[in-house]
C-alpha cells in the first residue's frame, strides 16, 4: 500500500506540474491547474490515482491548512480599515445573491432549504485566484482591489456561520432545538479563544521565540493550530473552524507574521492535493451528458454574481468602472463552497445529481473567472459608451475608507535592529523616509514596539513577513543581520518579490560579497574593507590630500566594489613611499583653490624654502606632471602640488593654498 501511495503522489505531483506549467504560460491561475490535474487523474478520468481516498484526507488537511493562513492573514485592525466596505458591501454581496440564487431555485423545483443551500454556495467567491490575479496586476490597493478585499474578508467570516447554518437546512425543523447546545458549546470555545489570544499563546509564543530556534518555533506554532482545532471538534463544531480559530489567535500576537511564513509550504503542499481532490469529484460523463445545462446555469450564474457583487460598490458611492471591476473579479465561485457542498452532500442535504451539476458549474466558474477579471477594463469602456447618468458613471464617493494608513509607498525596509539597524532608523526618521523594520528578537520588538518604532516580528527569508512589510512597494532594503546564510535568503526572497528593489546589505565575510551581489544585491558593504576605507579617509586627511580627491577615491573604490582592496597585486610605488625613508619629513599633495595666496605666483616670488621650509617636488596641472619644477614655474588655481617639508610648514602652506589673501614677495 505505501507503495501504491508513493506511486499515487509522483503521479501527481508530475501531472501537476506539467498541467500548472501551461496554465502559467497562458496566465491563468494554478489552482485552475490542480483542478484539471484531478480530472485527468482521476477515476472519472484516466483513473491513473489507485488511493482516493488517502488524497483526499491530503485534502481534508489542506483545507485545515488553507483556514488556518486565513486566520493567520486576518486581522480585526485590518478589518476595521476596511470596516465599511467589509460590513456594508459584504452583507449586501452575500445576501443579495443567496436570496437571489435560492429564489431562482426554487423556481426550478429545489425544496426551500436546498435552494437556500444553493444560494450559500454561490455567495462565495475565490479568494486565492482573485488576490492572486490583484496582486500579479498590482492592483490590490485600486478602489476595486479594496472593495474586492472587503468583500473577501466578508465572505471569509460568513463562512463560519455557514457551517453552523448547514445542519439545520439539512435537518429541517426536527435539528433546531439541537443547534442550541451547538450554540452555547460555540460560546464557550470562542470565550476561550478569546483568553488564550489575549494572554496564553503571545506569552507562550514569546518564550518560545526567545530561544531563537526555528524548528522549536514552528512545531509551537503546529501544537497550537492543531490543538485549538481539536478542541473546537470535541466541542461538535468543525475542525476547518477549529483551524481558522487558531490561525486568529496567532496573528493577534506579535507572531502571525513569522507563523504565515513557516506554514506557506504546506499550505501550497496540502492545498494543492484539497484542489486536485476536487477535479477527482468531476464525473466527466456526468458532465459530457449534460453540457447545455451546466454551460446555461454556468453563464447565469457568473451574470448574477457580476450584479450583486458590483451592487455593493454602487451603493457605497464609488464609480461604475469601479463596481464593473469588482464584479468581474468576484463573479467565480470560491474553494470554500466545495467544502459545503461536500458537508452538504454528506448531510444527504442534497443528492449526487445535484452535487455533481454544482460541482460542474463551480469549477466551470473558476476556469473563466480570470479570464473575466482581466477582461474588467475592457467592458468597463464598453459600458461607459452607454448613455447612462452620469452620476452613475462618477459615482457619489459617500465612504472613503480606502485611504489605508498604513498603505507604505517608497519606503525603506530594515532588516535587523542591532546597532547598524538602530543607526539606519534614526536617520531615516531625520530625512522623514518611512521605514518598516523587520527583527528576529522578541524582546526588542516588544520593547521598541512599545516606544513607537514601527518594528515586527518575523523571518525576513519568508514571503509573507516581507509582503507584510510591503516589500513590492518598497524603494530601498538595507539588510543588516549578522547571519551569511540567513543573508542570502532574505537577499534572494525580495529581489524576487520586487526586482526593482534598491538592495544594501552588511556582511562579515568578504567571501559572501560575490555571492550577494549574484542574487542581486545591489551594494554590499563588508565590514573589514569598511573598516579600512574608514582608516585610508583618516590617514590621508592626516597628510592633507585635499579632501575632494580623498571623497572622490573613497568613492571609487566602493564603486568598484571595493576591488582595489580585494586585489592585493598593486604594488606599484608611488613618491609618497619616500616619506618612509626620510624621517620627520612630511610629503602630501596641496590643491591650490581659486583666489588663494599662491595663486599667479611663481616659486620664486614664494621663496617657500626659506618661508615654510618645504619644497615642491612636482606640479600636477590637469594630465601633465611638472617634475622638478623651476623657481620661473608660475602657479596656477587647480594645481596639485607635491610638497615636502617638515609638518608645520606644510600644514601653514596648506592654509595658503585655500586662504584668499595676497602675500608680500
């Protein structure tokens, strides 16, 4: 049997891969891939997957997964941002296409409480393939990417008391007195919640973060989803609840972020299998059979969900554009109306005909679902030919709610609040730049969370706390942590993320700079040739070499990231190796400025032996060395003299070549 499984998996996962890799070239979302993988695989397929129903307890845990990164996602403050378009817009989406669909229903001859089920069904959108597609076209933060989002948020919420609401519809009258119990166990398990949010798991969480170990880290976070889940079933409510339940309480913590990237893997592992699973369900001879009506329901369906999705933005005052776009982008039905329709089906609310004519028309949905998003704009141009009002068209704008405060654009992300972090903030805060700060110690973000620092929690190698901190809005990343291998990949993950990032980062080790730069850093500053440029500066301001020449090859050498000082073979000797073999002499290089005292003046009307005790050696004007110059050698502004004397001459005359004042001859 292992072997069967084994199998089953490298099927596949290989079908998949193959499938997703020409849903990609033709952009169109994985999710789409995995359900057509599970119709080629399946046993109404091709029948080439022998353990059925070992994928789908895969999927089972894929759908815990998948509710677990939504609690994790969700926060009531994000919510509040969106408050309006969430409640208002939610409600009226939600509703008006139950009622809607369920009265429509019933006109075809479905019982009050299946055409009600329907119309539960249909309300639900896809979350994954519409903030998939928002975000690939950056069009998350657009007024209909934010109505889109509440909506979303909404839909997510709703599907809690959905699965409430299904034992009743499927019990009628007789399970109505039973939903009381149900409802006070509920009571109790999200009082409970409600403590161990507040204070058991952060407290927890912290100390476990504390030892900055990360597979410890995430077998808590493991514990915690898991347990909350087990919890919420022994109380008689689902596990997908349980799992939601417990992704909420992590992200109220200071935690969620560095939990979301640690879980991401096997939430796309296990949520891919709960998709494929899904394709599996099809009966493509059921299908082949029927194709007309599942073809008509299909279209009407998307058409009545385009109304009541874009309703919600028109009540809200946005424009017509914007509810055209928030209708297209909502049209599809969404995954979570599989696990529904799979409780309902169980629950003998429904039987398999209409299990499978409602499993066709979702998947259906979601194949042209975006294709129907990117075609928004077009018949947004086409409606707006319409002679329509032309308040419709520009909309009232009565709510606002899409200015979100902590929308960050051209902001500076940190990586690492040691010394080198604390000193990159405070001058950022003086050039009024916005900064997001990103730190793996518990304790400091507790406490400078506390003094106003605008500082999280989390692993910044992992996408979602760099998504959190909006990496592909971001300008600039300085990454100053001190691990090399943790370098790399927080270095790799957002150049991925965002191209178009201006990457500086710190290293220890010169042999890391090559690396770094090839996974695209753009700067990197390794701290022992900083150290030495930082000396070289000192040195040479010591022997008065003018400061501009001294910027100008500090400047070079770090353009050239720092290759003269990783290339050791330049041995060539130059005149200031004389100072070695003359004691007490100083010899350094003086730009004469315009309008000083040696300006127009010969060597001989200086008398600088006699004056100063110091000789030029060579003049440097332009390309051409004057060597050995005689006393005739009239000076010129710009000139570079090589002088050698002792220390207080050669400081005086220093003066003189940028004082402005004439001297008696």
């Amino acid at each position: 049997m292992e072997t069967h499984l084994l199998t089953d998996i490298i099927i596949i996962c290989g079908l998949a891969l193959g499938v997703t890799y020409l849903c990609n070239r033709f952009y169109i979302p994985a999710i789409v891939g995995f359900l057509f993988t599970g119709m080629i695989s399946g046993p109404h397929g091709l029948g080439l997957i022998n353990q059925v129903h070992v994928v789908e307890q895969f999927a089972e845990v894929g759908v815990v997964c998948l509710l677990f990164t939504i609690g994790l996602e969700f926060s009531l403050e994000n919510l509040l941002q969106i408050r309006t378009i969430a409640l208002v817009g939610g409600t009226v989406q939600v509703l008006a296409t139950t009622f809607t669909c369920a009265w429509i229903g019933t006109g075809f001859g479905l019982e009050y409480n299946q055409a009600l089920f329907f119309g539960l069904l249909v309300s639900l959108s896809s979350t994954a393939i519409v903030l998939q597609i928002l975000q690939r076209n950056g069009d998350i933060y657009s007024p209909h990417g934010r109505m889109s989002l509440g909506i979303l948020i909404f839909q997510d919420i709703a599907i809690i008391p959905m699965t409430l609401v299904i034992p009743m519809l499927a019990g009628g009258s007789e399970n109505a007195t039973s939903m009381m119990p149900l409802a006070i166990k509920a009571s109790v398990v999200f009082v409970i919640v409600f403590v161990a949010a507040k204070w058991f798991v952060p407290n927890a969480l912290y100390q476990v973060a504390k030892l900055k170990d990360r597979e410890l880290f995430f077998l808590g976070v493991v514990f915690i989803g898991l347990g909350i889940a087990w919890i919420t079933s022994e109380a008689g409510l689902s596990l997908a609840l349980g799992a939601f339940l417990a992704g909420l309480i992590i992200s109220e913590s200071d935690y969620g972020h560095r939990a979301l990237g640690s879980i991401i893997p096997f939430r796309d592992l296990f949520t891919s299998f709960f998709f494929v699973s899904i394709g599996m369900l099809l009966n493509l001879k059921y299908f082949a059979s029927h194709p007309v009506s599942i073809l008509m329901a299909g279209v009407g369906l998307l058409a009545i969900k385009f109304i009541t999705s874009g309703i919600p933005a028109i009540l809200l005052g946005f424009p017509l554009k914007t509810a055209i776009l928030t209708g297209t982008a909502l049209c599809g039905i969404g995954e979570f109306a599989f696990v529904l329709l799979a409780t309902g089906f169980k629950l003998k609310l429904v039987d398999s005909e209409f299990y499978q004519t409602v499993l066709g028309i979702s998947i259906l949905t979601m194949i042209v679902a975006p294709f129907l998003i990117s075609s928004g704009a077009k018949i947004s141009e086409y409606v707006y030919k319409l002679p329509l009002p032309v308040k419709l068209k520009t909309g009232l704008r009565k709510y606002d709610d899409t200015n979100d405060g902590d929308i960050l654009f051209n902001h500076l992300i940190i990586v690492g609040y040691g010394l080198n972090g604390r000193h990159l903030f405070q001058a950022s805060k003086l050039a009024h730049i916005p900064v997001r700060i990103i730190e793996m110690n518990p304790e400091t973000v507790r406490k400078e969370r506390a003094n106003g620092v605008p500082i999280f929690y989390g692993d910044a190698a992992h996408e979602a706390v760099l998504e959190h901190a909006r990496v592909k809005e971001a300008r600039a990343m300085a990454v100053v942590i001190s691990d090399p291998a943790a370098t790399r990949r927080v270095v790799e993950t957002a150049k991925r993320l965002n191209p178009s990032l201006y990457v500086v980062s710190r290293t220890r080790y010169i042999t890391e700079m090559d690396p770094l730069y090839e996974l695209g850093a753009d700067v990197v500053i390794p701290e022992d040739y900083e150290a030495s440029v930082e000396a070289l500066n000192h040195v040479l301001n010591r022997y008065l070499v003018p400061r501009e020449d001294i910027e100008k090859f500090i400047s070079q050498i770090r353009s050239d990231h720092y290759g003269l000082l990783r290339n050791l073979t330049h041995t060539e000797q130059t005149v200031c190796d004389l100072e070695l073999h003359i004691p007490g002499t100083d010899i350094t290089t003086l730009r004469v400025h315009k309008g000083s005292a040696l300006e127009n003046k010969s060597l001989a009307q200086l008398q600088l032996r006699k004056e100063y005790g110091a000789t030029v050696l060579a003049i440097r004007r332009g390309p051409n060395i004057i060597g050995n110059p005689d006393g005739d050698e009239v000076i010129m502004a710009e000139d570079s003299l090589i002088v050698m004397g002792n220390s207080n001459g050669v400081i005086s005359l220093a003066e003189m070549a940028k004082e402005s004042k004439l001297i008696q001859s």
